[in-house]
C-alpha cells in the first residue's frame, strides 16, 4: 500500500532544480518508507528505472562496480544484467540500503558529473564509521530526511479531516467540548498506532491492535538486531530500552548510566552517537541561555531522548509482555490510562517538532535558594524570539515554570503554550492549546 508523503514533494523540488549537479540521499531509520517513497518516485516521474537493494544484490550486480572507472562499461553491464534500457535524462538509478556497498555512495561523485542519468540513495545508519570508512564521501550530494508518517500524513492515509484542524488554527477559537473531545481522540489514534507505515497499513487493512502491535515489535527487532551488529555488548540497546523510564521519572536529562547500569565511559559516549545516528531517537538539547540562540547555547552534554515514533514508544513500554493487549489501547484511545503516563504526550510533541525539520530544545534552570529546578519542555525559534511549550497530560494544571520563564526572558519571549487536551484558551499571556493543534505552532 502507498501513502501520500510529504517527501515526494522534495523530491520533485529535487528532480527539477538540483537532479543534474546532486544525488539525493534518503535518510531515516529503518522501515520509515524510504525504499517505498523512492521506487514510487522513479515509476512516477521517470520513464525508466533501475533499483539496486545492496541488502539482496546479486553477485552480477555487485560486480558492475568492479568497471566504474570505464563508465560506459559500467552502464552497458547495469542494463544487461536487470534487462533494463536506461534513457539519457528521462532514467533514474537508485541505490537502495547503500550503507551497505559504500563503494556504489563513493560512486556517486563520478557518476553525477557523468550527467546521463539521477541518482537516488536511500540508507540507515549513514554515518557510522565501519559504513564510511576508507571511503571519500560524496559532495554531490542532497540529503532529505524521512520521519515516520506525521500527522497530516496519518489523517490522509485515514481519512480524517486534516484541513479542518488547520481552520481551528487559524480561528484561534474554542471548538467546544464535544468536538474537542472527538479531535483529541483522534490524536490518540495517532498515538497508538504511531506513524510507520506498516503499522499505519495494517490499521487500514482492519487490523487489530494485537496485530498492529506485533508489527511495531518486529521492527523494534530489526532495530534490536542493528544495536546488537553495532554493540554486541548489548548496552546500545539497554540505552534504546530505558528511554521511556528515564522519561517517566521527569528526570531533567538522559543518564547512560541509568541505562547501563554501570559507570560512563567514552565507549558509552560513542556509543549514544550511534544510537541518535540510527534515527531510531530524537534527542533533545538543553539550551543554556534562550536569549542568545538554540543551536549555539546547545549542550552537548545535558540532552533528553526520545523515541522516533510515539506508537513504537507505546509497545516498548510493554516490551516485556508477549503482546501489548488491546486493553491497553482501548484505555489510551479513550483517555482511560494513568496520568502519570503523561510522557507520552510529551514524546509526541518531539515527534511532531521533530518532523516539522527542526531540532528539540528545552531549557533548565535552578531556583533561587533551592536545589530544584524551573523546566521548559520544549522551544521553538521564532526569527529574533523564542516560543516556549508545556505540555500536561490532563488539565493544565500549575505551570509555575512557564510563569518564571516568561518573567525572566520577557524581551525574548515570542509565545507561550500551554499544550494539554483542553480546548482553545488563553490567559494572563499564555496560550492554552489541545495537542493536537501542535503541528500548527511549528510553522
């Protein structure tokens, strides 16, 4: 089953201005649909194509390369061995898993200077050193980074209305109990079956949540099986598992040591770049000091993890059950689960910030007189001006950090949201949105 992605539109933008001077390379973890969105591409748009999977490639396939310093060879073998004719400006060649065979990444420079034909790569786990190494990497080049399906992505392989939440948006105007309670179901939807879209298809084929869960435990294993090739120590995992505990406990940073259960080393360090390089993550950085800017007050070393896909987040949770009973899902789905479950609202939100394009940012600080401190979930950059986001689980409750925060940065303050599942509001400043507006505040 194909779904509409918001990747198809870059790669048209991509095909049309950049194809002749740059390959372009589909970044994401694993199972997120780069394959599917490439080959549909080239079907659509090319009238002729050749895909490469370097996870199956025949020995005949693998050995073209053996002639990429003769081009033309290179071609004529390519076309020979798939029975594929390639048509100069009208064919495109994709190299799929290219992580795999980093001499066909280190080809691209040769072969995009050639200029018969586009490239497209697709890959996981790009930039760990044993799947770049001895290899020079291309500067021909584009990277387009694929998320699981966001939330407008969901509603359109669902049918839901996605358009109308963008009037609600734009009104900035309660939608009443009733709708808001059906549009925040909704979002639940979203929540629990998450946005890869095997998950996503088998909900639309019918599925029930037990098998919609067990699709989302075998590409965790996938991911389980990556970990254990890059660590067979088994503590890249352990860092993977302890994400949703770690978040649980409200714990102003991520601790490798809570994970592994041992003291931090500078493997342990190397190790945690993986794991954010595997996409299966989102890491959120503390910003020392809004006023100046994000990206250069980022610590590198106080940072929270997040799961990629709120729906995968929710079966890890109960990884060590058989299979995450369709209980469990009735309960989310109709807000029925306990509230100090809140963190996974809070993983939504960086999924939705996350596929917005930008990076997750939150900011700390310690109060007067007190060994506590005042926390801002996330931020936002706005031009000059930063917009800060809460996020509740249930009411809006006490939000005496987005109070303090406002008072302390009020010359740098662009918007405050307090993001929770009540409807539309707005009081003394703050702004009080359902969650499932968030995909708005990004733009």
């Amino acid at each position: 089953m194909y779904f509409k992605r918001k990747a198809y539109d870059k790669l048209l933008e991509w095909k049309d201005k950049y194809a002749d001077k740059y390959a372009v390379l589909l970044e994401g973890a694993r199972r997120v649909g780069k394959s599917t969105i490439a080959e549909q591409f080239a079907i659509n748009e090319y009238k002729s194509y050749i895909l490469i999977d370097f996870s199956k490639a025949s020995n005949e396939e693998i050995a073209c390369f053996d002639d990429i310093n003769d081009i033309d060879m290179f071609f004529l073998r390519l076309q020979a061995v798939r029975g594929i004719d390639l048509y100069e400006h009208e064919s495109v060649i994709i190299f799929d898993e290219v992580q795999l065979f980093p001499k066909a990444r280190q080809a691209i420079k040769h072969l995009v200077k050639d200029g018969r034909y586009h490239y497209i790569e697709t890959g996981s786990l790009i930039s760990i050193k044993k799947n770049i190494k001895n290899i020079l990497i291309p500067s021909e080049e584009m990277k387009i980074q694929i998320y699981p399906m966001d939330y407008e992505e969901f509603c359109d392989a669902t049918d839901n209305s996605y358009s109308m939440l963008e009037k609600i948006s734009a009104m900035k105007k309660g939608v009443g109990q009733n709708v808001n309670r059906k549009l925040m179901r909704d979002i639940r939807l979203y929540m629990a079956v998450g946005g890869m879209p095997q998950a996503v298809e088998a909900y639309v084929n019918g599925e029930n949540f037990s098998m919609i869960d067990q699709v989302k435990r075998q590409i965790i294993g996938l991911y389980e099986d990556d970990f254990k090739r890059l660590d067979p120590s088994g503590r890249l995992s352990a860092m993977y598992h302890s994400i949703p505990a770690q978040l649980s406990k409200d714990v102003k940073r991520y601790r490798i040591s809570k994970a592994t259960g041992k003291r931090k080393t500078s493997k342990d360090e190397k190790l945690i770049y993986d794991l954010i390089d595997s996409k299966t993550v989102l890491p959120s950085y503390n910003s020392t000091d809004p006023r100046v800017s994000l990206s250069l007050t980022k610590d590198l070393d106080s940072y929270k993890m997040y799961i990629a896909d709120t729906g995968l987040f929710i079966t890890l949770m109960f990884i060590d059950r058989p299979v995450t009973e369709n209980d469990i899902y009735t309960k989310l789905l109709s807000d029925k689960l306990p509230a100090n479950l809140g963190y996974l609202y809070e993983n939504l939100v960086a999924q939705i910030i996350a596929a917005s394009g930008r990076e997750l940012y939150y900011h700390t600080w310690k109060k007067k007189d007190s060994t506590h401190y005042y926390e801002i979930d996330f931020l936002i950059s706005k031009g000059s001006k930063v917009s800060a986001i809460e996020v509740k689980s249930s009411g809006t409750g006490k939000h005496e950090s987005m109070t303090e925060f406002r008072k302390k940065y009020s010359k740098n303050v662009d918007e405050c949201y307090i993001l929770s599942q009540k409807d539309i509001d707005k009081k003394d400043d703050i702004n009080y949105m359902p969650i499932y507006l968030m995909p708005f505040l990004c733009k």
